[in-house]
C-alpha cells in the first residue's frame, strides 16, 4: 500500500487552477509559492511560476482518510483524481520523485519484542525510537521503517479515528507490525534509471516489481534466531536457564554469548583466576554452549505475514 509520495509535472503551455489552493509562503530566491490542497491532512504544492512546473507532495491515505493504517489501490487512483479535478490538469503522467510502501500485519508477539530482534542490514545506519516503539534503517536509496502501529492509533489518534480503525478490523487485544520501505530513488532503484510515472504505480506488473523490491529490502534486514528451550525439565537446570535467556536476549544486539562470556572472563584479574584457570573456565564454556540450538523457523521473520497480506505470488 502507498502512504506518502511526492511527484513533480512540468505544464508546459498547461495552467493549473491553484483558486481553491490555500496560499502558505512565497520564495523570494526561486520565485516559487507554496500552497496547502485542502483536506483530512493537506498536501504541499509549489508551484515555479517561471518554469511552470508543479511539484504535489504528502501522505495521500492522510489527505482522504486522516489515518495511514488501511488504504488501497483504488483509494489511492480515486485521490489523484480528485486532484485533477480541482487543479485542472493530468497527474498520472507526472513523474514521481519518492514513494512510500508499507503493509501491516498482525504478529503473534507484541511489536516491541519482533522489532529489537531486527537488525541493521550492512552498510545501513540505525534510529531507534526513544520509547523502543520503531527503528529505522537508512542508507542514500532506501529508508526501511519498523513500528508499532497501535501506538500511533490508540494512544496518539483522537477518538474518531481509533473507532474508525476498530471498525476495519484494528483489535486494541492484538498485536500489530508496521514495515515501511521509502524509496528516495525510485527511477533508480526500480526502473533502470528511467523515470517512474505516477501511472506506473497501479500497473499490476509494475505493483509486482515494487512487491518483489520491498520484500528484498526486507530480507536484508537480520533477524537473529530464536533459542530453542530444551523438552526436559532435567535439561532446565538453573544454570543452562541463565545461559539460554542469555542467549536469547544477545541475538538482537549482534553478539555472541560466547563473545559476552569470554570478555567478562578477561576482566576477572589474574590475581583471582590465573590464566590456567581462565583456560579451564574457557573449556567449561565451550560446553555449555553445546546446549544452546535455534529453532527451525524464525519467530520474528515476518516475510510470510508480509507475502500473505499482499497476496504476493513469485
């Protein structure tokens, strides 16, 4: 599904009615007005009077809807439209300069235990929210979002808006994941330089081709396994329990318990344990780490959640 988006058109001999516009702020180095379109949450346009050239940009499900958490393809065709109507010219032959695409799932597991288990693909930087709610991974093409979208709904939306998500099926007692993918890019990343066209984003093999995109991007993201727990209590000593949730606990910082417990180890002065002891210690390690097994399948991979809410076909 596409939240927000930012196309440019160039008018040429074309004018576009900017009446019903709300004029925000005048640029006196460029010469180019910024105007609010009206709606749940206005759209930025600025128009370059001298190269008549128009560039829309903002969050189309907000401008319809005043929320991001359920929108479609036809919503999305029905808003450009209206577009065209009140400003009086063809939009789906403009070029789009970023886009958005996003799907939620609903996730067996709160949302803040699936996003720390996710991890920086490489070469990437990471922005972790403040309250552990999202994180963010970034690069020169991509930004690649994670949050809770429960929080936006239920705790920042006014009452109008949490009914009305309750009403498409957000349950306040499930749990929900929110992947974004920004493409700050598009002609580059998607279309082998060439520019995108808005009318490119409903062509169903060119909806494909971003589906194909987006489940890439997340697949680059690492998500560590899980532990699995042993099926004998005898196996559950209190000493392998602390060494298990160790282990669990460390997949989503990158480390290894065996980094974790080797390092500690090398603190302890020899003094205490001399370097034969630490040698010993070591060994001692080395087998109880024996006990440590991932489980078969990732619990916080959401790739399947993801295929299965686009109906995504290979």
């Amino acid at each position: 599904m596409y939240d927000y988006i930012e196309i440019s058109k160039q008018l040429y001999k074309d004018t576009a009615n900017l009446i019903h516009l709300k004029e925000r702020n005048k640029f006196t180095s460029s010469g180019s007005t910024l105007y609010h379109i009206p709606g749940n949450k206005p759209l930025k346009l600025i128009h370059d009077p001298e190269s008549n050239k128009i560039n829309i940009s903002g969050s189309i499900p907000y401008f319809l809807n005043g929320h991001n958490f359920s929108t479609n393809n036809k919503e999305f065709y029905q808003g450009f439209e209206y577009l065209e109507g009140l400003l009086q010219i063809s939009l789906f032959d403009s070029v789009v300069e970023k886009f958005e695409f996003f799907q939620i799932v609903e996730t067996p597991m709160k949302a803040n235990t699936i996003i720390k288990n996710h991890l920086a693909p490489e070469g990437m930087g990471t922005f972790i929210n403040k309250n552990g709610n999202g994180r963010t991974f970034e690069d020169n093409l991509y930004k690649l979002k994670m949050y809770n979208p429960q929080k936006r709904i239920f705790q920042v939306a006014n009452s109008e808006t949490q009914i009305q998500a309750e009403g498409l099926g957000f349950d306040r007692n499930k749990q929900f994941t929110k992947f974004e993918v920004h493409y700050k890019k598009p002609y580059q990343v998607l279309n082998n330089g060439h520019n995108v066209i808005l009318s490119d984003l409903l062509n169903p093999e060119f909806i494909h081709k971003i589906e194909d995109s987006y489940l890439q991007q997340y697949s680059r993201i690492m998500k560590p396994k899980s532990v699995k727990i042993p099926a004998t209590k005898k196996e559950l000593t209190t000493d392998k329990i602390i060494l298990l949730a160790l282990a669990e606990s460390t997949g989503s910082t990158g480390q290894s318990v065996k980094e974790i417990l080797y390092s500690f180890l090398k603190q302890i002065p020899d003094s205490i344990l001399t370097k034969e002891d630490k040698k010993a210690r070591q060994a001692q390690i080395r087998k109880l780490l024996k006990i440590i097994q991932e489980e078969d399948i990732n619990k916080y991979d959401l790739t399947e959640l993801l295929k299965e809410k686009m109906q995504y076909i290979n």
